[in-house]
C-alpha cells in the first residue's frame, strides 16, 4: 500500500500558533449588534403603535390597533376606527375610516427608513411616501381619522406651488428633494478608465462625422483630406471601444449585502402540539404563568426566549393574547398559558418556518479598488426545511414538554390536587410539516 505524504505547514513545525482561519461559507453576514436596521424600524413601528393608542385613549375610544406580527416584514401599524353615528332596532350605522402606516428598510439610503401612509374616510383616499414622519404629522393623521377637516400635511406636496410652475418652463426647477444614496453605494461608472475611453470613442465619431461631411472628397480621388483623417477617428474609435469592452470583461465583480438582522422573517407551519387544563391555576395565575415561562426558557444560548403579543379576530370581537416563543434555527415553539376561571390552560405549538433573509435585486453599481462592487438589497425569500429542521423541531418541543409537564405535576402535589391529565403530545403529520409550504413559497418568490 503505497504510503500518504501529508504536508505539514512549517509555522506548526516551529510551535508557532495558525493563523485566524477565515469564514467563506456562502450564507449571508448578520449583524452582532442589536441596533440594525430592522430593529430601528420595528422601534419606529412600536412608537406609532403606542402613540395612535394613546390618542385614542385620551378620546375615551377603544380602538384596535393592529401591528405587524414577529418576523412580518415590511412593519406595519394599522387602525380601523367605526365609530357609531346611531342605530335603530334593525341597523347599526357607523362611520368607518382606517389608517396604515407601513415601514420599509433602503439600507443605501441615507435615511433608510420609508414610511407609507395610507387614509380613507368619507370615500376619500390618500396614499404618500416620504422617509420621515414626525409626531406632529402622526398626530394630524390620527385628528383627521376621527375628525376629518384639512388634508394633513403628509399627503400634500413638497414642493411650493410656485417652483412647480417655473419647473415646467425651467429645468431643475421644482423637483421633489431626493433621499439620495449613501456615498459608499454611489455609482461612480463615469470616472472609471473603461468609461473614460467610451466617451472618448464617442467624441472621436463625431469629430470624424464632422470632417466627413465638412470634405468628403470627390470620385477621382481629389481633395479628401478631412475624409481620410476621419477615417483613421473611426478606427481610433473603434479601437476605444474594444479596449473599453475588454477592460470591463476582465473586472472583478463583487457584491455587497447588507447585513441581516437578527430576527428572522417568519412563515410557520404547525408540526406538533399539546394542551392540557390545570385545575386550581387559577387562582394565582400570574405566579403559575411564571413558573411555566421559567421553566419553559433554556439554558441553551442558542434557543432564543421572547415574550410576544399575537393579535387575531376572535367570536364578535378583537384579541391580544401573549405567548412566549422559543427560537432554535428554522423552528419556533409557542407557549400558551391563559386563565379560564380557577383553572389555566396551558400548552405548546411546534412550528417549522418557511421564510428567510435573501439576497435581493441589485440596487446601485460602483466601482472600487478596480473591481465592481454590486449592492444588492435584503429581501425576505423562502426557505424549505429539511429533516434537520424537523428534528431541531422535535428536540425542542421535547425537552420543553418534558420540563412543562414536571412543573405541572410539581404544582399539582404541592396544591394536594388530584387530576388525571393527558400529558401525550398530538403529533402532526411530518410528511405534510416538509412540503406544507412550497405551494406558498412559490407564489411568494426567491
């Protein structure tokens, strides 16, 4: 058997340390601080929430203000007002106006959140998009909701009446103000060499147009002097052109992504499940909702913990329910603790989720160290799970039944309460949890 040669690198033969080894894996880079820029907008899109609230609040209304759900992207803060005008013994009648304040991340932009507002009340719509709103703005919106009056100042536009007319005589006159790109994603392809030769080609074949036709010459031959000399501007010309062709074949393109945020979009699908209703948890409630949230979170640093607020229509009437939410990867895990009467029913949702950060469409081109850098934006694409995931699904919804239901049998002896609960958990079907999702995802995009 013929024997291996096996290199060894000489820094480890002079007990020197390696050097730091390099990540090249292709997934895309996350950023280690909790401030990125999806997380300034989901601050942004808490701060409408709460303001509209208030509003409402100091009115004496009870409004439902709907906000986007953990990893719904883009963040959006809604409000349905139907305040009641009268009512007879058949009918209700209602003056309804709703309000949609939708934000969005440009990270190239210099200011990188866009705010969308949409309004309608009495059968009039408005629709702007600018990249800030104040609170004086918000708060003109939410008067208008209720009160109607002047159309507020977010819709109207920002440029002065009188620009806008000596625009449409004097160009660069009257434009809207731009939210330009940052300096780094800024093209910059007119002050490249390949550049500089195709414009350059491009003055040589007018000059030779020109000569041409200022003495073309005649059919025996005579004069032609500006046509010979254009000639030789058209091969010069052409010569440009292919140096400029070859020189930008042969750059370096690299591309640049913004960096993800930590919270991942989510699109989730139901796996497995487990409830059960405790007797007498109800009568401490929030000390017993505790104990299942204590127990519930993992020492694992790898499993994130994150109390939510989940909105959704229930029998005549809107409900906000919380739930603690365990990430690990590509599946979630939702625990419910809620209180009916003496008793609390508690119980778990394993999910595996379909979504991602992706790369998105190329939003500006520069050129940089003599390479082309290719900014791409972040987009929410689709990611299909695999057995892995499942089994990460599996694992995690394990161990936290298992340390759910000590606690509970736990709390049962310490109360001295008999009771014959069902502690199985109601498995899914696993063959549906992998290709739940795809016809979805299809519709949805890459």
């Amino acid at each position: 058997m013929a024997a291996v040669e096996v290199l060894a690198d000489p820094r480890v033969a002079r007990h020197e340390s390696p050097a730091p080894s390099i990540d090249a894996r292709p997934a895309l880079p996350i950023s280690t601080s909790a401030d990125s820029l999806w997380d300034r907008a989901a601050e942004r899109r808490d701060w409408v929430a709460a303001y509209i609230g208030r509003f409402f609040k100091s009115r004496g209304i009870d409004a439902w203000v709907r906000v986007s759900k953990p990893g719904e992207y883009p963040l959006f803060v809604a409000v349905d007002s139907w305040m009641p005008v009268g009512q007879t013994d058949i009918t209700a009648t209602l003056d309804k106006s709703f309000l949609c304040v939708t934000i969005s991340v440009a990270p190239y932009l210099e200011s990188p959140l866009l705010y969308k507002v949409e309004l309608h009340r009495h059968g009039r719509k408005f629709s702007a998009e600018h990249w800030s709103l104040s609170a004086d703005e918000l708060q003109e919106l939410v008067c208008y909701l209720l009160d109607g009056g002047k159309r507020p100042r977010f819709f109207v536009n920002r440029v002065p009446l009188a620009l806008r007319v000596i625009g449409a005589f004097v160009p660069f006159v009257g434009r809207p103000p731009r939210n330009k790109l940052i300096p780094e994603a800024r093209p910059n392809l007119m002050s490249s060499a390949p550049a500089l030769l195709f414009y350059a080609g491009i003055l040589l074949v007018a000059m030779a147009a020109q000569w041409f036709l200022t003495d073309p010459g005649d059919e025996f031959g005579e004069g032609g002097g500006s046509a010979m000399l254009s000639a030789w501007a058209a091969m010069a010309a052409l010569a440009m052109f292919s140096v400029a062709a070859w020189m930008v074949r042969r750059r370096p393109v690299v591309e640049a992504i913004p960096k993800q945020s930590v919270r991942t979009p989510r699109r989730e699908y139901q796996v497995d499940s487990w409830h059960v209703s405790v007797p007498g948890a109800g009568e401490q409630f929030e000390r017993f909702k505790q104990r299942i949230y204590d127990v519930a979170r993992s020492s694992d640093r790898s499993i994130d913990a994150s109390i939510e607020i989940h909105q959704t229509f229930a029998h005549r009437c809107v409900e906000e329910r919380e739930r603690l939410v365990l990430s690990k990867g590509q599946t979630t895990l939702h625990v419910h603790v809620y209180q009916f009467e003496k008793d609390a029913f508690v119980g778990w949702a394993s999910h595996l989720n379909w979504s991602r950060w992706a790369e998105g469409e190329v939003i500006s081109k520069r050129i940089k160290d003599k390479r082309r850098v290719d900014f791409k934006a972040l987009a929410v694409g689709v990611h299909v799970p695999t057995e892995f995931d499942l089994i990460e699904a599996d694992v995690l919804a394990e161990t936290t039944h298992r340390r759910i239901v000590d606690e509970i049998k736990a709390f049962l002896k310490e109360r001295e309460i008999e009771a014959d609960l069902d502690f199985k958990i109601i498995r899914g079907d696993r063959s549906k949890a992998l290709e739940e999702g795809k016809s979805a995802g299809k519709s949805a995009g890459k």
